[in-house]
C-alpha cells in the first residue's frame, strides 16, 4: 500500500500537467511574420487614408493620387484600401487630364518686346517632333507697324521655298495646302500667305503636321506641333502705327 506521502508528489505532478495542458489549449497562438507584416501595413493605411481625406478636402489631386495609390498596393485587403478605391479613379482620371492639359500650356512662350522700331507680340511653339537639333518655331506676331503674321523660323540657311511654295500639312489628321513664301530679307523663316485663315483654325486644333524641306542638304522633315494648350487671351493685341509692309 502507497503511503499517503508517496502519494501527494503524484497528485501534484498530475494537476501541473493538467494545468499545462489547459494552459496551451487556451492560449491563442503567435502571429506570423507575414501576419505581423499585415498588421502593420493595415496601421499604416489608416494614418495615410486621413492624409488622403484631407488632400481630397483640398483639391490636391497629385499628392491625393501619390498617396492612395500607395494605400492601395501596400494594404490592398484594408478598410483603408477598400475606401479609397471608391474615389481614386475619378481623382487619377481628372489629374492626368489636368496635367496634360498644364504640359501643352506649357509649350508656348508668350513675350512683348520691342522690335524695329515699334512693338511685337508673340506667342510662339517650338515642334514637339522630330526632337534633336532639327528645332522649327511656329511664331504667332503682331507688330505695332507690320500688322500681323504667322510663320516658321528656323536655322539658317533656311528652306527651300521658291517663290510661292505649298506646305503639304494635316490638322488632327486632315490635310490641308498652306501657301507659303521665304522673306526677301534672307531671314530662315516660311511666311504663310494667309495667316488669318491659320489662326482661326488654330484655337480648335490639337496637332498640327507640316512637311517642310530645309536648305541645308535638302533635308526633308515633317514638323509637329501640339497645339492644343494656345490661350488667344495671352497673346495680346497691340494698337496699330503706319501701314504694314
């Protein structure tokens, strides 16, 4: 027969087996490294998305795209990521459509100077093609005493033009003849003859196309200009002095 000594140690080893035993059933197990990775993309996406409400309150559309875009890569299963995709399209749509809109705006040069004598307006573009050294301006003038005018300018020596040469040109797609002549002055400029059926087909177009021929080596090219950013407002009328030659 057991003692009763003997018998209080293997009561309590069993009890304390027991315990562990219930102990590890009950606890809830370690998280992973992929859990915890988790965990802490979803914290980061909700302090971000009140950073995307705030600059969506603000009309910051470039920062509002920067961040959502990044709340939803980073966290795509997230509240946070699930809230933003309701607007971030329409923000992205608008943005690229507001920056393209800024970057063919950007393309033309608006200036007043003097100029022989008198005063210049100009608004001017340089082609977007081809790129490189074979750079053309399409220059818009008034001048106080000339009137006004449009033409190309270039390097010299110029463009082969004889007499009254036609420029074979397209307009978002359509062709058109455009008449033009090279200076007297020697100037490596095209005038076009009717420079105001130029300007107002211009204020509706997108992109303008003219096959050119150039002086030197008798280069051939077709000049493109992204038109579509002209404001007419900034290009400013000038009062009228003499006759234009």
């Amino acid at each position: 027969m057991i003692s009763a000594f003997h018998r209080y140690p293997v009561i309590a080893l069993c009890a304390g087996v027991l315990l562990a035993g219930c102990s590890q059933q009950g606890s809830t197990p370690a998280p992973t490294a992929a859990q915890r990775q988790a965990q802490v993309q979803n914290a980061d996406a909700a302090r971000n998305l009140e950073t995307y409400r705030q600059l969506l309150r603000i009309h910051n559309d470039q920062m509002a795209v920067s961040i959502g875009q990044e709340i939803v890569s980073q966290a795509p299963g997230s509240d946070a990521a699930k809230e933003v995709r309701k607007t971030l399209p329409e923000i992205e749509q608008r943005y690229r459509k507001d920056s393209e809109k800024a970057r063919l705006a950007a393309l033309w040069v608006y200036q007043v100077s003097p100029m022989a004598g008198g005063t210049q307006s100009t608004a001017a573009i340089y082609n977007s093609r081809p790129s490189g050294n074979d750079r053309v301006q399409l220059v818009l003038r008034r001048h106080s005493s000339w009137g006004q005018s449009v033409f190309l300018y270039g390097s010299k020596p110029g463009f082969v033009c004889r007499r009254i040469c036609r420029i074979a040109a397209t307009v978002d797609g359509r062709p058109i003849r455009i008449k033009a002549f090279a200076p007297p002055s020697g100037e490596p400029a095209l005038m076009l003859v009717d420079d105001k059926a130029f300007l107002a087909m211009l204020p509706k177009a997108k992109k303008i196309a003219m096959d050119v021929t150039l002086a030197d080596g008798e280069k051939k090219l077709t000049l493109v200009y992204e038109v579509g950013g002209f404001d007419p407002s900034r290009w400013q009328t000038l009062p009228r002095h003499g006759k234009r030659k």
